[in-house]
C-alpha cells in the first residue's frame, strides 16, 4: 500500500475509536492492531498529521497519541467520494470499511 492509503486506513480507525468510544489511540495500539512496523505507521501518520487531518501529541522517544480527527479529517470519512479521491480507498457498503489488515469496521 502507498503512504496515501495507509493513512486513509489510520484515518478511518481513529474515527472508528473516537466516534463509538469516545477515545483517541496510540502509537501501540495501532501497531499491534495492523501487525505494521513502526517505520510505516510513522509515515502515515505524519501524512495525517501534515494534512492537518488529525489532533496529534508527540512524546520524547517519537511515540504518538491520536486524540481526534479535525473537522476536515470527519468530512473526508463521512464523505465516501471525497475520501475515495484523497485516499484511493473505497468504504464500500455505507460505513463500512474493510482493513487491508483483515478487520472490518462499521
């Protein structure tokens, strides 16, 4: 997958958590949810990050917490043309979206 469409899929889970949880997500949770290495995860969330998409902390030791998507960040996922555009990913069935790492989110 490209930067592009991992950081859709980043994207699409810290929606995920922060709609039905109410909760951000860190660097470790992601990691063991995608089985990615960190290198990958990195890059895509700096592309979230430096596209103003997300609401990020960064820690000493370069670990990251994902607090919420921005305004712009929900649009793109609310909007399955919009997201398909930016991203190259399609949601599918409404609210649906197939993980490229085997999970499924609605």
């Amino acid at each position: 997958m490209s930067i592009q469409e991992d950081a859709g899929e980043v994207l699409i889970y810290a929606y995920n958590e922060y709609t039905n949880k109410g909760e951000g997500v860190n660097e470790a949770r992601i990691l063991e949810e995608t089985k990615w290495d960190r290198e990958r995860l990195r890059r895509a969330v700096t592309y979230l990050n430096d596209s103003n998409l997300v609401r990020m902390n960064f820690f000493l030791g370069g670990n990251f917490f994902i607090q919420r998507p921005y305004p712009l960040g929900i649009a793109m996922v609310e909007n399955e043309k919009e997201f398909q555009r930016n991203f190259n990913l399609e949601v599918g069935v409404p609210g649906l979206f197939k993980f490229s790492w085997g999970a499924t989110e609605r």
